[in-house]
C-alpha cells in the first residue's frame, strides 16, 4: 500500500491502524492490531490524528478520499470482511450459505452487534438500508448484481438474496461498503447510523475538527476520545509539532527529512493489507464468477487507496500480490510472495 505511518517521537506513543484492519507481521516493529479491534476493556487515552482532506457526512458509508476510509469504517460494519490472508470471512453475518449453484444465498445475521443508538441491526433494517444505498449509487458495485427488491427477510435475523446469474463470489461483494449495515438518516446531508466501534459525538461533522467517542453499544475500542483535525495542505511536520499522536502521509520527501531526523518511530503500511482486499478469486466460466475482472479490481482498490493501481492477473482461488502495485509503492517481492501463496476459499462462509 501506498503511504507511511508517521508516529510522534515521544515516548509510549500509542499508534492507530489504518484503513483494513489487519495485524501484520512486520520485520521489525510490532504494528498493533486495528483501532477497533475488540477488546475486554476500553483506555483513558485520547488520540489526534490529522487528514488533509474533507470528511463529508453526505458521503457515508462509502469513502471518497484517504481521510474518508480512514474514518467511515470506525462508523459502520459491513456482513463480510476481508482477512489478512486474503479470504472473506463473517463480520456481522454469522454465516452466508449458497444454494441452487450460487443463484440464491442465505445470511444468518449476528445477534449481539448494536447501533449506536442501542438498537440492533435485524435482518428488516439491513434490507432497509440496502434501498437507501440503492437510491442513493444505483450504480454502486453491488447493486450490479444485488436487486435490493430481489432480498427477502426470513425472521429475525435472515436474509435471502436471489441473483439474476450465479455468483460464487457473494462473500467479497459483501465486503463492498455500499452494502453496510445502517439505519437511513432523518435529513439527506446527515450522515447514517452504524454499528461500528465509534460514533460522532454531537458536532462531529464540523469542518475543522472532528470526534469520536466509543460506541457504548459497540466494541471497547482502545482510546477513550479521537479527534481528527482535517487541515488541508499543512505539512505534516506541522502538525506532528501541534501534538499529533499519528500522521499518515504519501509524501516521500518529507518521511526521508523525518527518518533522516530520528526524531519520530515510521512505520511502513504492509503492502499485502492492500492486496488481500483488492485481489479476490478470478471466477471461472463454470462459476459465473466472471464479474471479478480487471475494472472490478480497480474500482475496489480505489475505495482503499486513492492512487493509480495495475489490475491484478489473479488465477482462480489465489491472490497473484507480484501483479498488484500503486503509483510509488515500495516494493517487498518477499511479502508479496507469501501473500501468493495463500489460498482464497470459494463458496460460502460457515460460522467461526
């Protein structure tokens, strides 16, 4: 991936991940879990990190911009996730089922996640929010495949998707953040509620600085309060100097002047974070899985990292990571490599 985690150099920093969500297993220094990784017990501590681009509530759930992905998916969860190792897995689905050759899937939803307002996301207002996006990015990339008219609720907690072909992708499509959970808001320049680890507090949508607080309902996530200053084409110097707990950055010039310094901890972003959401199974014919291809691949690599990407050569069931690359991404062939040899499981995802 594309860009540099640029911690403050004084002691016990407590640095954030960014954007997927995934330990790594860096070379040298450990980088710490997601921001919203599940834990028994919450902190006292408040973290300031800064982006250098607008937050716009009326773009919520989907990100337009570095800073938007950076953000949104503290707000809101999606029914699949991509792991690290490249495979969907559950996240507030607890289990995705094909039948008839992939032509209809089954969801079982989880049912101990909540919105931020206390209420839980059952299976009626997971449908409900789908329309909403439906309306709102017709030509989102899931809803080439998902009629929202085409979902039934079953119950409580399931969902029933009949698709106009066979799809034994589901899983990765439902990762796409069109097709998060939520509950519409009131006014169309609101933004949405989710059920993510951390919600707005009131005024969070201003322009100069923005907050969150854990969402009570939620995940304990490791820090009491985050504020997000967005200040638009400020070095980042500048702001690492005004108390900033993180920076991340594309600027090359200006991490080699900090590395040069030695006065802050720079972390690279593993580049097989990004490769693993990006590179799903190529289908084949048999399949009907023939949706994943080149423009599929870039439109998903966008959503992550706004930069120029190579589309992936992936062969069925394998993520190909030597064939992905973005604009002035620093090569690591090793880690590469073992991303290549990790297996993308086809068909449905049963309960962990």
């Amino acid at each position: 991936m594309t860009g540099l985690r640029v911690a403050g150099g004084k002691p016990g920093w407590l640095p954030i991940a960014f954007l997927c969500g995934c330990a790594a297993r860096p070379p040298v220094d450990p980088i710490p879990d997601a921001l919203c990784a599940p834990r028994s017990g919450g902190s006292t501590a408040e973290i300031v990190v800064p982006v250098t681009e607008r937050i716009l509530a009326s773009r919520a759930p989907v990100p337009s911009n570095d800073a938007e992905a950076l953000i949104f998916p503290h707000l809101y969860e999606t029914l699949a996730r991509i792991g690290c190792d490249g495979v969907p897995e559950p996240a507030l689905a607890l289990s995705l089922l094909p039948e008839q050759g992939d032509r209809v899937w089954r969801i079982e939803l989880r049912g101990d996640r909540f919105f931020s307002d206390g209420s839980g996301p059952s299976a009626e207002r997971v449908l409900e929010g789908w329309r909403w996006q439906s309306r709102r990015r017709p030509d989102a990339l899931p809803f080439r495949w998902i009629d929202p008219d085409s979902v039934s609720v079953e119950g409580e907690l399931g969902l029933r998707i009949a698709l106009p072909a066979p799809c034994s992708h589901m899983p990765l499509l439902l990762t796409h953040p069109a097709l998060s959970v939520l509950l519409p808001p009131a006014e169309p320049r609101e933004a949405p509620i989710g059920t993510g680890c951390a919600r707005p507090l009131p005024g969070f949508w201003r322009p100069a600085e923005l907050r969150l607080e854990p969402n009570e309902h939620g995940w304990h996530p490791p820090w009491s309060a985050l504020r997000v200053w967005v200040r638009p084409n400020v070095d980042a110097r500048e702001l690492l100097a005004e108390g900033a707990d993180l920076v991340i950055s594309r600027d090359r010039e200006m991490i080699y002047d900090l590395r040069e310094r030695g006065s802050h901890s720079i972390l690279s972003i593993p580049e097989e974070r990004t490769y693993g959401w990006l590179t799903g199974p190529r289908g084949d014919e048999t399949a009907r899985g023939e949706w994943i291809d080149d423009s599929v691949r870039a439109e998903l690599a966008e959503l992550v990292v706004r930069a120029p990407a190579v589309p992936a050569a992936a062969s069925i069931g394998r993520v190909e990571g030597e064939d992905v690359c973005f604009e002035g991404a620093e090569r690591r062939p090793s880690e590469a490599e073992r991303v290549a040899e990790r297996p993308i499981r086809g068909g449905g995802m049963a309960p962990r």
